[in-house]
C-alpha cells in the first residue's frame, strides 16, 4: 500500500499535466459538482440526525399526553422534529378555530371515576368543540403541512442524482473526447507509436476516474438519504393520521343531528322562559 500511492500521485499527476484543455474543463466541471455533491451530503446528514432524534423526543412527549393540545398549551418545542412541525401548524388551526368558530356545550354530564387522562374524560368534559367544517380546515393544514415536510426532508436530493447518473457520463464525454484528440494528433504527426499515444490517452481517462470519484460516494449517500427520508415521511404521515384522529375526538362536536337540534331549541326556549 506505500508503494502504491506515490505511483497512484505520480499517475494522478502525469494525466492531469498531459491533459487538453477540453479534459481540464471536464474535470473541473466535475469538481465542481463533487463540492455541491459533498455539500449536501454534509447538510442533509446533519438534517435527518437531527431529525430522527428530535422525533423520537416529540413522540415520546406526545405519547405520554392524551390531550392533543397539551404540547402546544405547556409552550414545549422540538425544533428540527417533522412531526412537531405538522404538530405545530395543526395546533394553531385548532385553537384558532376554537377561539373564533367555537361551538358551545352546557349541560354536559361528567364522567365519574375517570382520571384526567383519560380521552373519553377529556372529550365528554370538554364545553368548547369546533364544527365539523372547520375541522375539515384542520385536516387540510395538516395535510399542506405533512407535504410541506416531505419536500423540506427531499430539497437537494437532485443534486446527489444528478451526480450519480451524470458523473460518469461528464467523465466518459472527457475521456472520448481526449481520445480522439490524441488519435487526431498521432495522424496529423504520421507518428503511431506507444509514446505518441500514452501522455493523451492517459490524460483522457483522468475525466472517467474523476467522474467515478464523484458518482460513487454520492450513490451511497443518495441510497441511504432515500432510504432514511422515506422512514421519516411515513412515520409523518402515520402521525398525522393519528393527530387528526385524537383532535376530531376530543375537540370536534361530533353530536347526532337530533342532539344539536334539541340543544338549540332549549338555547331558544331559555330567553323565552326568562321573559
């Protein structure tokens, strides 16, 4: 392995000092798309460790409350968490539309012998709900929020694509290009001998190794991103399922028909009673 660097240098350096000026802006292109490659590896590695372990925190505080709510009202954040983000946006609609669409519950029987944490406690104790049409508005934020994740989890994906389907080939468009180069000057010099052809060919074949250098780390990190944002996304949205679920029992008037009916006559019988 010592012997092999200095040949594997000396080699890297002959190729590069031989190259045409077509082969040097090959590879510089692809040094280019290597740093923006490498810098996204960076970034969306640090985004998704980040991710994961703030998640697993929310759901974990999420998990041990029944009140969907109850995040939002202690003043609790997960910065860098999907679901608290989705959690977030869902909570702010829900109490925005308790606070100015509330729909108003009296003469509610409360639940004897059940504690506080109970969801069925929390629902049928509850005198301020939201109508079932502005919980469809709930759902719709949820749904843009859920999306809205997704493609924050995916933005730069394309430029790891792009560097495992386009490096080889921006590095084998060099390389043929360095070729017939060469073979044009061995022509134009009537001279076909190994020496003529090894400084040109070797300085072609630089842009292929250069755009296997650049694909091949991206593949692994793209595979893998893939892989851990797709983890993520489902786990949203299984959340989200579960969130609208929990806030459509405890925070929704979900009464039969007959119900409102006869509580809104008595709200109408009540001043006329009074008078």
């Amino acid at each position: 392995m010592i012997t092999l660097q200095p040949i594997l240098a000396n080699a890297a350096v002959y190729a590069i000092q031989n190259a045409t000026t077509e082969g040097k802006i090959t590879v510089i292109v692809l040094l280019l798309l290597s740093l923006f490659s490498w810098t996204i590896i960076i970034t969306k590695f640090r985004q998704l460790t980040i991710a994961r372990k703030a998640t697993k925190k929310f759901m974990a505080a999420y998990s041990s409350t029944r009140d969907p709510l109850d995040i939002k009202k202690r003043g609790e954040e997960f910065d860098g968490a999907p679901a608290y983000a989705l959690y977030e946006r869902g909570a702010e609609e829900v109490l925005y539309h308790l606070k100015n669409n509330p729909v108003e519950l009296k003469n509610l029987v409360p639940i004897q012998g059940v504690g506080d944490g109970n969801t069925d406690h929390l629902a049928r104790t509850n005198k301020t709900k939201i109508s079932s049409g502005s919980y469809e508005a709930v759902k719709v934020v949820l749904e843009e929020a859920a999306s809205a994740q997704a493609m924050a989890l995916e933005k730069g994906m394309i430029v790891l694509s792009t560097a495992v389907a386009g490096g080889p080939f921006i590095g084998l468009l060099g390389t043929v290009w360095g070729v017939m180069s060469t073979f044009a000057g061995i022509a134009a010099s009537n001279s076909a001998s190994l020496t003529a052809m090894a400084p040109g060919v070797a300085a072609a074949l630089v842009a292929t190794v250069t755009g296997l250098l650049v694909a091949i780390p991206a593949m692994f990190a793209y595979n893998f991103m893939v892989t851990t944002v797709r983890a993520i996304t489902q786990e949203l949205d299984g959340f989200a399922s579960r969130y609208a679920n929990q806030i459509e029992h405890t925070y929704v008037d979900n009464r039969d028909i007959e119900d409102k009916i006869a509580g809104a006559l008595k709200r109408h019988e009540q001043p006329a009673a009074q008078f």
